[in-house]
C-alpha cells in the first residue's frame, strides 16, 4: 500500500485541504483522508483525478511535422494529409510500431493522461496481406502499454470500403481492411492480446466511419462488442458529409440518430460538422463526444459546438488524435478557445458557479471514463487510482486556490506543471519525468533513423 499527501485535492465533494490518499495494492484507491497533519506530509502538490486520452492513432506521432508543407493541390486540405500519411504507414513494421506506441504512451503519461484509448486500425502487412497472427499489430499495442505502465482500452477498427458505394480499398487503406467475419476473428485475438496486461486494462471495438463500414454491419459490431465502448468517426469532414448524404440520404449524425441504437456506450469521434439538431439529438443520447481539438485544428476539420452540446446535456472527452502534439491542457485550450474565436466571447464553458477550467475538466472526467469504459475519473475509494499531481510551487499556481489552480493550469501554464502521474497505481511519472524515459526514447530514435524521410 502507497500514501500520497497533497496540500489541495479536487475530490467529488469538491476543494479539499491536506489530503491522504492511499493505493491498494490492486491498483485501486483505499481511503482518502482531509484536513490531515499538515505538519507530517511536507507536501505541496494538487492531486487532481488524471483524465483519460479518449482517441489515439499512435503510429501518426512518427510523422509529426512532416505534413506542413504545401503539395501541388492549391486546397490541401484534410484529403491530402491522408494520402501523405497512407504513404508513411505503408513503411512500418510490427517492430516500428511498438516503439513509437510506447514513446507516445510516455508522453501521454508525462502530459498528464492515465490511460490510452488506442483507436488501432493498422492491422496487417505491407499489400494487405494479413500477419500469420491476424492481431499481431493489436499485440504490439499492449507490448507498448506493459512498458509505458500507461492504463489501455485497445479498439480494434473495422474498415472495409474506400468510400459509401463501397469501392474497394486503395493501396494506402490496404492495410486496414477486413471484413465483417475476418474482423470478428481479429477482434477476438485482440481481446487475446489484452490478458496479460494489468486487470485495468479494457477492450472495445470502432467501426472506422460510415464511410468504411456497411450499415447493416453496424448492428453486428454492436453485437460483437458486447457492451463494451464502440467508437466512430463521425461528420468530421465537409466531403464526407456529402458523400454520406449523397449515398444514404442523410446527413452522417442525422443518420446514425434514425438507424442507430445510439446510448452511453458509444463514442462519436470530432463532431466537426454537425447542426445544430444533430448537435442536440447526439447530446441527449448519452453518447460521448470524443474532441480532439488540436488535431481538428491541424487538419482544417472545423469548430465543435461545444456550448450547444454541454448545455443540452452532452458529454465531452478529449484525445490526441494525430498525436501531432501531445498536451492536455493545450487541447483544453483549444478547445474553449474555439468557441471563443466562433461567437466572439469570452469564458464561453464556464458557468456561474464553475470557471472555465473547472467546468472542462469536471466534464472530461465524466466522458473520458465513459468512452474508455473504465472505472475512474473520481479521487473516491475503490476506483482506479489514475491521479496527477500538479507542481504546486510552480510560479503559476503560487497562492493559487480552488477553481482557479485548473484555470491557471490550463489558461497560464502547460503541461510542464505536471510533476506525477499513477495509472492503476503505477507511479509512473515522477519529478516530471517517465521512470524509464532513457529506454523509451532511445528505441524510438533508433526507429525514427531507420524510417528516414518517408514523406
């Protein structure tokens, strides 16, 4: 059993004081204690619940920063980048991708993150040809995660078709592809792949988008899932909402409310391009909203609603996406900062009785869960002990207090305001640091001079 001390803690009841948490050797929280001996601790961290990163294609960190050109196409655009990212994964091993899952890991855990929602959708060889082991690459995800110490709910991606009249995959899709019978055998190897990891870790499966997927398939998955969360690409882009529309007859979210059983077990991933009745109709679904403002913002995918969707009910969490750049308190940023720009306001999330940061992170606390489909978000007893400790003698948070250490944090400050990360109980930043960085990095570097300039 492990005690931690902090002079402030963001428990469900709200600001506590000298605060004790203990760690059962499960991985769980044990008691939590307030207004302690402040005089035995010497402590002066906030511990705040860690969140959870709710969208991830780990292998797209290798090429960030490679995409910021201008191709001969004078509106790059979101359709391009693919065709330059379809280009670099066709370069990747099984070894490659191990590496750079668990330096991505690393760093979503130094940010601040506990646990990975790994969207995983590169599953076969170099012309499409499978691995002898159909869930090879799902293996190297949770060979990652066993390193990185870092929570998993791993989802295999179904992806079938280049597009709603189902035309066969391109060569950068290739890849990618299986169908519905092949995937369920994949699945299940996944699910496999999962056991030897820590008991946190979780499963769940992701149709890739309408786009890839038939929609008499949607019900299957739905089946194979078993309750467990299912995730979707959903009206991210201008083009596929017209294709969508073109093929089917209706807009993708207007779509999926009148033919899909819509609940709290799915997620709906960027939510870009919607209006507002589909933003409104998707909000009292219970599904979350998995935001990924940073990479919305590299690709050009548009602007959230995301005071309509909260003021309705809905719930929000926040991924990494791309992995471009990986910072939860700048995608926060982002994302109130979007809405700002948009109406032209100011403290666009807030409420009366809770500040901007407070209000987003209470609300990420509450989705990120859902969508991982696991037990945490709350600093209580028997829950996963997935906590972060704030720095609290960094010079941002000085005489800082309540609501205003979140605002400073992610409206002041930045991720180096980090100091310890415990996912399940791993402790597995300290002093700002991933405890075998050295180790990570460097595999990651060998790889990265391996692979060279593939864009």
């Amino acid at each position: 059993m492990n005690k931690i001390f902090a002079k402030q803690a963001l428990l469900p009841s709200g600001w506590e004081q000298n605060v004790s948490v203990t760690i059962e050797s499960d991985g769980r929280i044990g008691t939590v204690e307030t207004d302690i001996d402040a005089s035995t601790s010497h402590a002066n961290g906030i511990l705040l619940p860690a969140p959870v990163n709710a969208h991830s294609h780990a292998f797209q960190r290798a090429m960030a920063g490679l995409t910021e050109k201008r191709g001969p196409n004078p509106q790059d655009s979101f359709w391009t980048w693919r065709q330059l990212m379809f280009r670099f994964l066709d370069r990747l091993t099984p070894d490659d991708v191990e590496a750079i899952t668990t330096f991505v890991q690393m760093e979503m855990l130094e940010a601040g993150y506990a646990t990975n929602v790994e969207f995983h959708y590169l599953h076969h060889q170099q012309g499409g040809e499978p691995y002898q082991n159909l869930a090879e690459m799902a293996q190297r995800v949770a060979a990652a995660a066993s390193q990185s110490g870092i929570g998993l709910t791993l989802l295999p991606v179904h992806y079938q078709y280049g597009g709603c009249d189902r035309r066969e995959l391109t060569a950068g899709q290739i890849r990618f592809g299986n169908d519905i019978e092949r995937f369920a055998q994949l699945y299940d190897g996944a699910s496999k792949a999962i056991i030897d990891l820590s008991d946190d870790a979780g499963m769940g499966l992701a149709p890739h988008s309408l786009r890839a997927v038939a929609p008499e398939d949607l019900s299957k998955l739905a089946t194979l899932a078993d309750g467990r969360p299912i995730h979707l690409h959903l009206a991210e882009q201008i083009a596929e909402v017209e294709e969508v529309q073109a093929s089917w007859g209706k807009r993708p979210a207007e779509w999926v409310l009148d033919n899909v059983d819509v609940s709290g077990q799915w997620c709906m991933i960027h939510c870009t391009q919607m209006q507002p009745h589909e933003t409104v109709g998707l909000a009292k679904s219970g599904a979350v909203a998995g935001l990924c403002p940073i990479t919305e913002s590299s690709l050009g995918d548009g602007i959230f609603d995301g005071k309509r969707w909260l003021d309705h009910g809905g719930k929000i969490a926040i991924g990494s996406d791309s992995n471009i750049r990986i910072s939860l308190s700048e995608e926060l940023r982002t994302l109130e900062y979007s809405q700002r720009l948009r109406d032209h306001s100011r403290a666009a999330l807030a409420q009366e009785a809770r500040s901007t940061g407070r209000r987003i992170f209470d609300e990420i606390l509450v989705g990120g869960p859902q969508a991982a489909g696991r037990d945490c978000g709350r600093i209580e007893q028997g829950t996963w002990a997935d906590l972060m400790m704030l720095d609290g003698d960094d010079i941002n948070l000085h005489e800082r207090t309540g609501d205003t250490i979140l605002d400073c944090y992610v409206f002041a400050g930045d991720d180096r305001l980090v100091s310890d990360v415990w996912s399940a109980g791993r402790h597995v930043v300290q002093q700002s640091r991933h405890v075998i960085r050295d180790t990570i990095e460097q595999k990651y570097r060998d790889v990265m001079s391996a692979l060279g300039e593939a864009i």
